[in-house]
C-alpha cells in the first residue's frame, strides 16, 4: 500500500512540474483581445465619451501584461494579471496605483523627524571626493 502512495504522489508531482510550465508559456504566448479590451476600458474609466486612446506601448509576461496608453494627452500604465497567478480570470489595474487625495488643510505639510533619513554610522560614510581643480597650483600669469 505504501508503495502505491509514493507512486502516486510521484505522478501527481510529475503532472504538477509539466502542468505548471505549459500554463505560464500558455499565458506568455496567448491572444487574448479582451484583456487588451479590458485594458483600453480601464485607461478610460472617469474620461467622458468619446475615450480616443492611443496604444503607446504593450509588454507580455508569463505573469500578466503591461499596456502604456495615452489618453487625451495624459499617459496611462495598466497592469493586467490573472486572480491566481496562472490560473483565474485577468484583472487591470492602474499603474502604479493612483495616491489616495491629501487631506485638505490650509497649514503646510510639516516634516517629523521620523521621516528624516537616519544620520550615517560611524565609519560608513564614504569620502566626498575633491573638486576638481584641488589641490592643483593655481597658475598665475
């Protein structure tokens, strides 16, 4: 019985390490108009009709794929990727993700500390180099 186990979850792990590999080149070399249309529409979202977008640039991955769309003269990225890597449906999304709106305050934004980057540690920080022309003599005529 222990010997049909093994021999059977070796088979599983074969068909897993040859399934795996055919649905990532599956995902790298597939057409698929409705994820370009899926895209197009997302570049789109929030412009008024009629949305004249214009294909600058397009990337294909085993992982999913990039679009660089203008739309009325704003550039717009769009990453489109399937739910589970390499299984479920695609989902596009802005790229990268739009900033949430800053809070309205009439007072400029002050800087903490905590923000500041850290000082260097003794003995980390490398030499500024000398400007050029130190250390030459200067020539008088």
């Amino acid at each position: 019985m222990g010997r049909v186990l093994q021999q059977l979850f070796s088979f599983i792990l074969w068909m897993a390490g040859l399934a795996v590999p055919l649905m990532l080149i599956h995902n790298f070399v597939a057409e698929e108009p409705e994820v370009d249309a899926m895209a197009r529409a997302q570049a789109c979202e929030g412009v008024q009709a009629p949305c004249d977008e214009l294909l600058i640039s397009f990337q294909r991955s085993s992982l999913g794929r990039s679009f660089r769309i203008a739309v009325r003269g704003a550039d717009i990225s769009i990453r489109c990727r399937r739910e589970h890597i390499v299984l479920g449906e695609y989902r596009c999304t802005r790229w990268p993700p739009a900033a949430p709106p800053a809070a309205a305050s009439s007072s400029p934004v002050a800087t903490s500390a905590a923000s500041a980057l850290p000082a260097p540690r003794s003995g980390s920080a490398k030499r500024a180099a000398p400007p050029p022309g130190a250390g030459k003599p200067e020539s008088r005529l």
